[in-house]
C-alpha cells in the first residue's frame, strides 16, 4: 500500500474508487459537451437511403473537367475546384444506384462529400462519396 492509499484509506474505505469514478465521469461529460460544441460529425450518405441524415455536401456543381483520377466542379461561385477520387471513393447516383467514375463527362451535376468531410481552404479535396445526379448532362436538380 502506497503513502497515497494509506492516507486516504484512512477517511474512506472507498475514496479511491469514488475518485476514479469521478475522472471518469467528468471525461465522459467533457468529451461530450466538445463533441456537442464543436459539431464536427462527418456523416456520409447511405446509398438508398438510410436511417440517419448525411451530413451536408462539401461541394456541388457541374463537372466542367474529367480526368483520371480526378474532377473539376464549378460552384455557383468562385473558380472550378479539383476534387480527386480513388478505389475507395463511393459513386451511387441521387436516385439510387452505382455508377463507373468512366460514365463521367462535363456537364454533369455532382455532390462531393470529402474523406473526413475536410475540404482544403481552396475547397478541393479527396472525395470519400461522389453522388452523381444523372448520368445525362441535360438532367439537373431543382433550385
């Protein structure tokens, strides 16, 4: 028995284990009450649906260049971003369904969700899921 545990001991049997309770509890609350602060919860979407909301897209726009391995989509404002893709990248339509990143041409509408939903301060980035609209340029979303 250490000094630490002896003198402790002494004014309650169970001050150690309530002690390390105690810690525990207030990491629970702090991680929790961070976690809650800081909103950084990266959800992607579920093809056909799922039963929680992905997180909002990192980028959309129309495919103005494909290459590859990669993409570039013009937003509504600012110059083109190049958003690059890989073997792990998911590519499911907004109507259900995958799709071959070959299928992509310019014209195309896409919504990007980045690995870790972290885009770069240019707004590029490595897609983690590229949610094609429809595979015909001339198809595009409301609003």
């Amino acid at each position: 028995m250490n000094r630490f545990t002896q003198v402790i001991g002494k004014h309650s049997p169970s001050a150690p284990r309530g002690a390390l309770l105690a810690v525990a509890a207030l990491a629970i609350v702090t991680s929790t009450a961070y976690a809650a602060t800081s909103g950084v919860v990266c959800r992607l979407p579920v093809p056909d649906g799922g039963d929680v909301a992905p997180s909002k897209a990192n980028a959309a726009g129309r495919l103005v260049r494909v290459g590859s391995g990669f993409i570039e989509v013009a937003r509504r404002s600012g110059p083109p971003i190049h958003i690059s893709y890989s073997n792990k990248t998911g590519f499911y339509t907004a109507f259900g369904g995958d799709y071959d990143p070959s299928e992509l041409v310019a014209g195309q509408h896409v919504a990007v969700w980045f690995v870790g939903c972290k885009p770069s301060s240019d707004g590029s980035g490595r897609a983690a899921y590229l949610q094609l609209y429809s595979k015909e340029p001339a198809d595009q979303p409301p609003g």
